[in-house]
C-alpha cells in the first residue's frame, strides 16, 4: 500500500489550523540535514510551510521514503495537511574528482576540460560526456555556480582550452553552466524516471522537473507519473535560456512553473534576471498557472537571525509580480535557523500583501475552451458580487481544485475557503495563494451539506460576526463538475 493509501485510512483533523495572521503567499521549504525529523517537520508547519520540497540532488531513497511518512505524520499531529513536492534532478552537469582541492585559477590563465582524469590540477573532468563534443570556440563555461567565469579559447580531440575571465577557488562536484551551448542531453534522465515512478507510486503532490526547455519534456514526464498510477502535478523548473524562449508553451502544458533562479541567473546574463522573473510570473497569470519564486530569498538566514534588507525586498517584490510562493532552500535545509526563516519570510509576505488591497479582481486573459470557462466565469461573478454585498468570506466547492485556482488568481482579499472531497486535492491546493483548503466528504451527496459544514467551520473558528455574508460558488450538477451556482448566505 502507498503512502498515499495509507493517508486516507486516517486523514489528518480537515478543519486547516492556519493563524489567520498567516500569509495569504505560500511558503514551499526545502528540507534537509537540519529538518528531517517529524519534530522540526511540525514546528515548521506550525509556523506557516504549506508544501515541503524533497531535493532528490541530494540523500538516497531511503531517506527520502522516511521523509514522506514523517511529513504525513507531521500533518496529522498538527493537524492539517501539507503538500508533497519531489524536485527531480535533472541533467545538473558537474565537476568530476579533482586531484587535489580547492584549487585558485587566477584571471587571465588557462585550463584545460578533458575526457580522462590526470594528475595535473588545472585539468578539469565533468560528469556531462559530451561536454567537449557540444562546446564551440568561443563559448562561455561558468563553474561554482557563475562566479568562476571562463571562454573556450581552442578544441582538441581530447579536450578543451579555456581562459578564465573572472578568477576564483573551485572544487570537486561543483555546478557547471554551459548558457552557449545546445546540449544534447535530455531534461529527463534515467535516474529522474525511476524517483518520478517512486514519486507517483507514494502519493506526491508535486514532482518539479529540472533544465526544462521544451513543453515535450513536460509532457513526457506527466507520462511517466500517469504510467505509473500517480496523480502529481508537474512543475516546470526555468531555468535555461531555451525554456524563456518557450515560455508560453512550457506555462500551457505545466501544473505550475518554478523560477529557479540560481541556474537562470547563470544561463542568462544577471541583470536580465529580474525582468525574466516578471516575464515568467505574468505568463503564468495569463494562463492561471501557480508559480513558485525559488533561489537565495533569505539566504543570509543560512547563518544569521535576521536577513538582509535586499533579502526582504526581494520577497516583497516577488509577491507583488504576482508569485503564488516563496520557496526557501538552504535556509531550512541546512541553516542554523529554520524556522526564523519560515516566520520571517511570514511577516514579510503579511506586510507586503497590504498593497495588494484594493487592487481589482484579476482573472486569466487567455479563456479556457470547455467546462473551465463557464467555471471561469461564474467565479469572476461570484468576486463581483462578494465585493457588492460586502462579503466576508468566499467557499468555493471543487473535486479537482480547478476553481479554486481560478479563484487564487483574482488576488482579492475577501477570505476564501475550497472545499473537497479529495485527499489529494486538498494537498495541491496548499500551492493556490490565497485559498484555505478544507476536507468536506460529502460533496458527493450534492451541495445541501455545504452551508451547514461552512457555517460549522466558521462557529468553531470565531471567523465570522452575526450577519456577515458569505458567497458559495457550487455546482448543481446539472452540469456535472462544474461550478455553475453562485449563492449569497447571511451568518
């Protein structure tokens, strides 16, 4: 039986505990060395982490298989369910062994990439075969993660002349970028195949795909976790020159999309990497896509209590292009302060939402084709008229969570709960921003229960004064798995 079978035997409390002080962005954390272990897991919810990302770069399969039980345990002692999100690899290109490390390549001098290892330092191996092959005179090879910048000066045979243009220390298994080259290798790799079947076969929520360039790679992956049984959604990572290009395509066909800016800001030049971001969060509201803002939020909070000034207003300004979550990396998974980092980023996310009030509904300009439309529309009445009556709380009924995430995108500010009979459901949407998730499980008896079950849920959390409205978008099932109904209840 998967994890995921085994969750429904005792589904964790489905009234969701979140503070109303908590923001209305999403917190995706890494974990890691420093939080893999149901206590941390729990203080990390407690305290605002709504989806946990899994980095298969790292660990081995039984620790990851131990992380994903002690999550779901972790939900059900705090009592609310959190999200899944396995990060596939990829074809991340690294240095081999070195023979002795770290070592200084100084600006101005030469090394040499070669096919075989030798004793001599400054010739350096990688893990991507065909790295002599795919290079061409001329083209830029970045290592350490683009602070050791390099130009291939001449090919041989055997192997490539470099000079470095910006000088530093290097070492062993770190990242190369290639940004020039048209590499041959594919985004999904063998190994990113058999964690994609553990992934599907254990009830994961997410599974994000690494070096994406082509909406057919998406598309192949989501065979994959079909194939295998699995009801993932599937994240596109942006982060390679060609998945901007394809942007549009890639957002079409993708769950959600990642900015994975520390391999984008390598790949393209550094000071496109604003405007890029931008470009890829407004792509993603054209087509009411959820979008995760990843890289160095709070990096700083790796060793310090407190984070930058650039860190906070690099938070701030991710949630005012529009992000759906802030994702932290090393600061939960090996920082020496994880869960300041979740209550910083918390009271970030809080301060900067204030903007945010007042601002209209938004709703996607690309109209959906089918039974999304009219869901579509009706959602967009129902956020008219919630602001008309003055509305205080908005419940919308889903199965697959798509209306909730229709609602998300309109950003206002009118509490919203999503009901749904789906275990599975209920975790993805801890993604949508703005949505508090619910497990109702008797959605399928019709919509007569859900103002009863709402009204209870309000009674047991104070959320509502005598007289307060409140908007329903169900469906009637007269057009079966479409919300076609918008009704107006006095508390």
């Amino acid at each position: 039986m998967s994890i995921a079978d085994k969750s429904k035997d005792k589904l964790a409390d489905p009234v969701c505990k979140k503070s109303k002080q908590n923001a209305r962005t999403k917190t995706v954390a890494t974990l890691g060395p420093v939080s893999l272990n149901q206590p941390m897991m729990e203080q990390l919810i407690q305290n605002g982490v709504d989806v946990f990302r899994l980095n298969m770069a790292h660990g081995n399969r039984q620790k990851h298989q131990q992380a994903i039980e002690d999550i779901r345990a972790a939900s059900k002692s705090v009592g609310r369910e959190v999200a899944i999100l396995v990060d596939l690899a990829g074809p991340k290109i690294r240095l081999g062994q070195m023979p002795v490390e770290p070592i200084m390549i100084e600006t101005g001098s030469q090394i040499r990439f070669v096919r075989t290892a030798t004793d001599d330092p400054r010739d350096l191996t990688c893990s991507y075969e065909r790295l002599i092959d795919d290079v061409k005179v001329g083209d830029p090879i970045m290592l350490c993660d683009g602070t050791v910048r390099t130009v291939v000066e001449s090919k041989e045979s055997d192997g490539i002349v470099c000079r470095v243009v910006d000088g530093g220390e290097i070492r062993s298994r770190q990242g190369v970028n290639l940004p020039g080259a048209e590499l041959s290798v594919q985004a999904l790799q063998e190994v990113d195949r058999e964690n994609a079947i553990w992934a599907a076969e254990n009830g994961a929520d997410f599974v994000s795909l690494s070096f994406v360039r082509s909406s057919d790679e998406i598309n192949e992956l989501i065979d994959v976790i079909r194939q295998a049984g699995g009801h993932a959604l599937v994240v596109a990572k942006i982060e390679k020159r060609e998945a901007l290009k394809n942007i549009e395509s890639i957002v079409r066909v993708a769950d959600g999309i990642m900015v994975a800016r520390g391999d984008l800001g390598v790949e393209i030049e550094i000071e496109k990497t604003p405007l890029a971001q931008k470009t890829i969060i407004d792509t993603c509201r054209k087509y009411a896509k959820p979008v995760i803002v990843a890289t160095q939020m709070l990096e700083s909070m790796r060793y310090s209590k407190m984070p930058t000034r650039a860190e906070a207003t690099d938070v701030a300004n991710a949630i005012l292009d529009g992000a759906d979550a802030c994702m932290l990396s090393g600061e939960t998974a090996i920082g020496e302060y994880p869960i300041d980092a979740v209550r910083t980023m918390q009271k970030i996310m809080i301060e900067t939402e204030q903007l945010l009030r007042g601002r209209p509904s938004e709703i996607c300009d690309v109209c959906h084709e089918g039974d999304n439309l009219v869901s579509q529309a009706i959602l967009q009445a129902a956020a008219d008229i919630a602001r008309k009556v003055n509305a205080h709380l908005v419940a919308v009924a889903t199965s697959n969570g798509d209306a909730a995430l229709i609602k998300s995108k309109q950003r206002d500010f009118i509490p919203t709960i999503a009901l749904t009979d789906s275990i599975e459901t209920l975790r993805r949407m801890n993604l949508f921003w703005g949505v508090t998730p619910l497990f109702f499980d008797e959605m399928g008896k019709g919509n007569k229960g859900v103002i009863p079950f709402v009204q209870n849920w309000v009674d047991q959390h104070h959320a509502l004064s005598k007289g307060d409205r409140m908007v329903f978008v169900v469906d009637t099932e007269l057009w079966p798995g479409v919300n076609d109904m918008v009704l107006v209840s006095e508390y």
